[in-house]
C-alpha cells in the first residue's frame, strides 16, 4: 500500500516567536526557553494540519556570530522556531520607531499633526529604511528553509506588511497569507502615508489577506480602489481583488481564543487559590474588571472617569463597587506612555481621595508588574461585568476570556454563570458580542450608565446575554479561526496550480507579480511585424479612449505624432485602417480630418464611414428605421442620478445614452452606477435596448449595435471585393472591445472565410479577456502602431497579389 505524503509545511511568521525566555547561566547562550501558551502563533498551531514552523524575532540581544547558528539549530531542533538576528539598533528603530510611533498610531486613527504630541512621530524616510531592511532580514531567514512549491506562508500584523514583497519578488509563486490584526484605518487616514502605495502593493503580493472586521476591510477595498483604481467582487461569499491577473481573497473572521489553554488556567489550584484569596479580599463588593495594555488608544482615563460619574450619581454603590483595573506592561517606549500613566494616577487618586473609605477603595489599579495568566483568570471569575472601553482597538480578544472563565470556573455555582460585557464600538470584538453593551467611550455619561446598567441588570438577563456570548466564543475559538484561514488560504492559491506564465515589473517596493494564463501573453511586437511582412491584404482595428490615448487626459484629441502614425499606415496600399469606437461621429471626424483614407465605425458601429470622402452608413444589421423614443425616458433618469452624483455628466449620441462617473467619487459613484444599471434595465425590459457597464459608464443602446458586428461587416465586405484578410490586428481596453475579439476569433475559424494566417487579438492593460494578447498601456500600442508603419509594402514572399481598395464600398 504506498504510502501517504505529509500535508504541505506551515511557516508562521510573527514579529516575536512564541518562546518565554529565563536568565540561565549554565547555559552556553546564557538563557533557556520555553514555549509561550499565550502566544496566539503558538495557539492557532495546534489546529493546522501540520506541526507548523515559527519565523521571529526574540527579545534578547543577537548572540554572537560563533553562536549564531548552533543557537537558530537548538531553538529549530527544539521548539520548531527560526530566529531572525535583527542588530539592536535597527530593531530600535524598526520597532520603536516606525512601527509602534508612526505606523501603529496611524492605523488607529492618529495623525502626527504636530512632532510626537500624542505618541505618533511625522513620517521619517530613515525610519523607513529601517522597517525595510528589518522586513529584509525576515525574507532571508524564511528563504533559506522555504520550498515555495509545497510551504504555505503565513504573515502575522503591521510589523510586517512589506515582507509579502521581499517573499514575492523572490518566488513569484509562493504560496502566501497575510493576517492584520490591527484596524486598518479609513482612506481618508490611510492616504496621509508617504509610502501609502508601497504598503498596499505589498499587502495585494499576499494571496489571501485577513481582517477582524467587515470594517477594516472595506477600508482596504476603498483605498484600493482610491489609490490602485482597483474594484473587488463578491462571489459564492468571497470577496476577491483582481490584481495584475492574480486573484487575491479578502478574509473577514475574527480571532477566537484558546479553549483548551484557558480551560487548563481556570482549573488551576493556582486559580483556585486566587479566587479564594479574592472572595475572602472583596466580601460582599460587586467587582468591574478591565484588563488593558498601556497605551492611548485602550481609553483607561475615559473608564476612570465613568467609574467616578457612577459613584457620584449612584451613592448607594459607593463602599460597593470597586474597578479592578489590571493593566499589562507597556509594549513600546515614549513621552505618551508616561503621560497615560500619569493621567490614570491621577483620576484614580481623586476618586479614591472622594469616594474612599476604611478598607475600601473604589478604583484598583494592578500594574508595574507581569500578571500571571492565572490572576486575571481570578478576577475574571469574580467580576460581575468586564469594561473595555478602548477608543479604537484591533480586535482585543479580552471579553471573549472573561465570558469564558465565568462559565468555567468551578469556583462558581451553576447560577453564578452570568456576565454582562460593557464595550466601545470601536473595538474589533463589539460585532461579535451581540449580547454587550455598546458604548461610545468618549461619552462618560454613556459609559456610566451602561455600567450601572451591567451592575442592575436582572439575572435572568445576566444568563442569557451570558449564553449567548458563550456560544459564539466556544464555537468560533483560535481552532476554527486557525481552519478557516487556512483552508481559505488553500483555496486562495488553486491558482498556482494551474500553469500560468509569471513575470514580475516594477522597482523596489513598487513590484509586483503579472500572472497571465494559458495562451494570454503580451504581445511582441518583432512577432506583429514578422506576420505584417509575410501577409499583403491586412486589417488594423483600433480603439481610440484607452488604446490610442491615455484615458486620464483631459484633452482627448489625437497627437501628431498619432495622426502620422495613422496616415503611414493608411497610405500602405495593402492595409484597412479602422477606428472603431464608441464616440460620437462629429468629434472622431474633425480629430481625424486630417487621415484621408481612414475608416471610421463610430457609436459602436451604429455610423460606419470607409474613407474620408466617402458618405456615413448606419450599421448593416439595422435593416428597418430605429425608433428613439426610449430616450424620453432614460434621459430624465439619467440626470437624476446626474444631479445626486456629484462629477458625473450624461454624453447624448445620436445612438445612445451614456452616464459617465470617472470624475466623480470612486466609491459612491460605484454604488450610483449599479443603481442606475438596475434602474434602466427593470424600466426598459421591454424595449429593444441594450444596458450595459463598462469602464466608468452605463450606457444604453440600440439592441444589435455592437463593435463585434462592425468587424464582421468589414471583414465580409472585404471578402466580396476578394481582399479578405490574411492579417488582424485588433487593440481595444474595454469591456465593449471584447465583442471585436470575440468576432475576429470567429471569423477566423468560419470555414467560409478564408484562413486568417496572422491574427492579433489584443487588449490594453492586464486583465482578464477574450484577447490573446495584451499590451501595457497606450505608449506600447503606439510603439507597435510606429513599427508597422516603419516596416512598408510587403516582402517578396507576400502570398497575394496587390489589389486596388481605395473605395470598394
């Protein structure tokens, strides 16, 4: 029976490892180390499919090089963990600087108005640098032991969110996930960073990349439709980001906890003695618990400051109520730190000052000192309410662990299983927990009410907000949270399975990875030109917006250096030039008024004119007068939406209607278009129209109209004059050029036609089409246009003879 290959390898990279590290001087490193059950890469661990590898930092300073490697070989050998010697000072300034003074504080909502005001330091290029070249040293480690055909990546917060470009630009197809645990902020914030664009290309190398909240998300999508002009999908419930022909998910599931590791805290002896300690400490006191890291952002003031207005306004709760607050040791350095500090001291003074009495104190603050697991499990268990009043926050996964030690603890009786959570809506956690009360931590008042409403609250609601939170939190813990991703990220990278031709462009932070599928390549342009020689009746159809002009210019008018372009090409007697676009007929005409032998299909095709001199037709499918009337009624739509939609405008043809939204708001514009397609079609379902999307319009049209019948309508008249191709040539970059690509790969397999022997389907831009080639943008167009033109009349080996075709129609 053959044997069953092991699952494909888990790297987990996180800033830290999950290691706890004790002085010990026999030790040749002078530490010994134990694993971190506290550590949430070492909690979603268990779930994988897997013994996952670890990539981190430690903090303890870099042995010295003759160590180095016996040292990474003990931890790697012992605990599956891979070190990365980041130098002190660069950690300083990676860690301390960048990450926890610029990038963390803007992430939640702090701009540096002013020069470390608040904790938040002005963007330094230095401090950059440095964050780079840390997240550098993070891709050399992981490549010396990654195999990036069979190892799934996983990448752990904002510490480094530029690793998924080091890994990219180094294995095009690795297998990579990147996880945000932070808020990613609205665009309005995330625009303010000088390298806002690096970070977004960096997070869009990943192939899956997560976020706690349906919040933090769209915040990603805005600023990548803002910033990139990229939209996403929603399909079969995932949300996909179409990125340089590369499809990458966008993961919305909260962290849970770990169940099992908690369970083995709250069973402790070490817990129950803590407990009984407690019980007999605060006798007959209705214990508020808060457990917060010491930062701006967790609101400890702002509790404080509740805590009083409740004293104040419910004197029957003051010798009664007593605010635990536990907070852990400060995770970065800073003027900020110390003056949170300093400000809780402070209220806690003055309300313990007011409302204190003999043996009582209403706010308790533990701090100056690493809490054991076990303590806060204690309180945890003894509180009637938990607080989390953070102004902005990650996800904070704090009530999920009080519910849990509530339900827990054998200490506790089977009707002293209730809790009341009180949390600020702008916490990561607050969707999950539909049973808390939520608050606006900037309202005291609020804040206040809503604790005396926990203290109050009847016990038959205690229990079920209770076992409502306990079923979600046992359900949804790290094991499912650790599942999910990874399966997620799996289906994510099915893609690297199928043979894609992948090519990297750009410089430095600015690359990125071109995915193209199986016959999708960019087109040569020695290989357009070595066709155009060997052939003597050719085609050339051209887009104009997008293909022969950039779209971002405002002045749309054709260059001279296109009009020569075009007017070389024309004068080759062997070749038929066409523009076919879906612009208006008067402005196409007085731009090329100067192209004598140039055909024009304007309107999509609806006015076909073959030359200069020759009279407009309308298209050949239209065999009876069209009737317009439908205008009346679309057009009083149309500028409703107009009018509600600010940088929007409506484009009258004679054909068609058109709503244009490029100018204005990305994301409102968005919603307006789809509202108006909506609209247009339920209000013409019965007429014999076309609405349809394309690049930033809704348009209406005639049915039947369409750039695919123009090139079956030249290519047929081409034919009856016994000049049917033998080359095509045909460039567009929108949505409604895929009907020409459609018709020319048609046309060149009817059996009536004869064989096309070189054809050209191309589009601009990397994206998915039914092309078979792309070109990069308007200036590779122009570049493939010029050297057609510099090439000339046929070469000796040409199959056909020449025949006139200066007006068959």
């Amino acid at each position: 029976m053959p044997s069953l290959s092991p699952p494909p390898r888990r790297i987990i990279v996180s800033h830290r490892l999950p290691l706890r590290s004790t002085p010990d001087p026999s030790s040749p490193f002078q530490f010994s180390f134990s694993l971190d059950p506290d550590s949430l890469p070492l909690q979603l661990s268990s779930s994988l499919p897997s013994p996952p590898l670890f990539v981190g930092t430690l903090p303890l300073p870099s042995p010295s090089s003759s160590l180095s490697d016996e040292f990474s070989q003990h931890l790697l050998s012992t605990f599956s963990c891979l070190p990365v010697f980041v130098p002190s000072d660069l950690h300083h300034h990676f860690y301390h600087g960048f990450c926890k003074h610029y990038l963390w504080p803007l992430l939640h909502y702090l701009l540096p108005l002013s020069p470390s005001s608040h904790g938040g330091l002005p963007f330094e290029s230095a401090l950059y640098r440095s964050y780079l070249s840390a997240n550098k040293l993070f891709a050399d480690r992981i490549t010396e032991i990654l195999n990036p055909e069979e190892d799934f990546v996983w990448v752990h917060d904002y510490h480094l969110i530029a690793l998924p470009t080091f890994l990219r630009k180094r294995f095009p197809c690795v297998k990579l996930g990147f996880f945000l645990h932070s808020p990613f902020p609205s665009s309005e914030i995330f625009r303010t960073i000088p390298v806002r664009d690096d970070l977004l290309r960096a997070l869009l190398n990943s192939d899956m990349v997560g976020f706690h909240t349906f919040d933090y998300a769209r915040h990603f999508l805005s600023s990548c439709s803002r910033l990139l002009g990229l939209g996403y999908q929603s399909k079969r419930g995932y949300i996909g980001l179409e990125y340089y022909g590369r499809n990458i998910i966008v993961k919305i599931l909260p962290v849970g906890i770990d169940m099992g590791q908690l369970q083995s805290v709250v069973s402790s002896p070490e817990t129950a003695s803590k407990i009984r300690e407690l019980k007999e400490t605060y006798k007959d006191r209705v214990l508020i618990v808060g457990v917060d890291d010491v930062d701006i952002f967790k609101g400890i003031g702002l509790k404080f400051l509740a805590m009083e207005k409740l004293l104040e306004e419910r004197p029957e709760l003051q010798g009664q109520a007593i605010l635990i607050q536990i907070t852990n040791p400060a995770r970065s350095q800073g003027k900020d730190i110390q003056e949170v500090r300093d400000e809780t001291h402070s209220i806690r003074d003055r309300i313990n000052t007011r409302f204190g009495q003999p043996g009582y104190q209403p706010v308790v603050v533990i701090e100056n000192r690493p809490v054991p697991m076990y303590e806060k499990a204690a309180f945890y268990a003894m509180a009637e309410c938990c607080v989390m009043n953070a102004v902005r926050d990650g996800l904070n996964r704090i009530p999920y662990t009080y519910t849990v030690c509530r339900e827990l603890s054998p200490a506790l009786s089977d009707s002293s299983k209730k809790s009341v959570i009180v949390v600020s809506e702008f916490v990561g956690c607050s969707p999950s927990l539909s049973g808390a009360i939520r608050v606006n931590p900037w309202n005291i008042e609020s804040v206040s009410e809503a604790m005396y409403s926990a203290i109050a609250m009847s016990e038959v609601e205690k229990q079920l907000r209770h076992e409502k939170h306990y079923k979600y939190i046992s359900s949804h813990d790290v094991a499912y949270w650790a599942q999910s991703f990874d399966q997620d990220l799996q289906r994510a990278c099915q893609d690297h399975s199928v043979k894609k031709n992948c090519y990297g462009i750009g410089f430095g932070m600015s690359f990125r990875v071109v995915a193209l599928g199986p016959g999708f390549n960019k087109l040569l342009v020695e290989n357009v030109v070595s066709g155009y020689r060997k052939t003597c009746s050719r085609l050339v159809l051209l887009d104009y917006d997008g293909t022969m002009v950039p779209q971002s210019l405002i002045d749309k008018r054709p260059s001279e250096e296109v009009i020569q372009i075009v007017n070389r090409l024309c004068a080759d007697p062997s070749n038929v030039v066409f523009v076919v676009s879906g612009r208006g007929k008067d402005d196409l005409v007085k731009w090329f008024e100067p192209c004598e032998k140039l055909g024009i299909a304007a309107e999509h095709g609806y006015y076909i004119r073959w030359n200069r001199d020759s009279q407009w037709e309308t298209s050949a499918c239209i065999n009876t007068p069209l009737d317009f009337d439908w205008m009346k009624v679309v057009l009083p739509v149309m500028r409703q939406y107009t009018e509600a939609t600010d940088g929007s405008h409506i484009e009258q043809k004679d054909s068609a209607l058109v709503w244009h939204h490029q100018e204005a708001d990305p994301d409102f514009s968005l919603c307006q278009a789809k509202e108006l397609l909506d609209h247009l079609e339920k209000l013409l379902a019965n007429e014999p129209v076309v609405v349809k999307r394309g690049h930033h319009i809704v348009e209406v049209t005639p049915q039947g109209i369409s750039k695919g019948v123009v090139v079956e309508t030249i290519i047929s008249a081409m034919q009856d004059h016994n000049k049917a191709p033998d080359f095509v040539l045909c460039v567009g970059d929108d949505t409604s050029d895929e009907d020409m690509f459609e018709a020319v790969r048609n046309c060149a397999n009817k059996p009536e036609i004869p064989k096309i022997t070189e054809v050209f389907p191309c589009t601009v831009g990397n994206k998915p089409s039914m092309a078979k080639y792309y070109l990069d943008d308007t200036v590779d167009v122009l570049k493939m246009l010029r050297a057609l033109a510099d090439t000339g009349q046929p070469g000796p080996g040409s199959s056909q003879s020449y025949v006139s075709f200066d007006d068959p129609f």
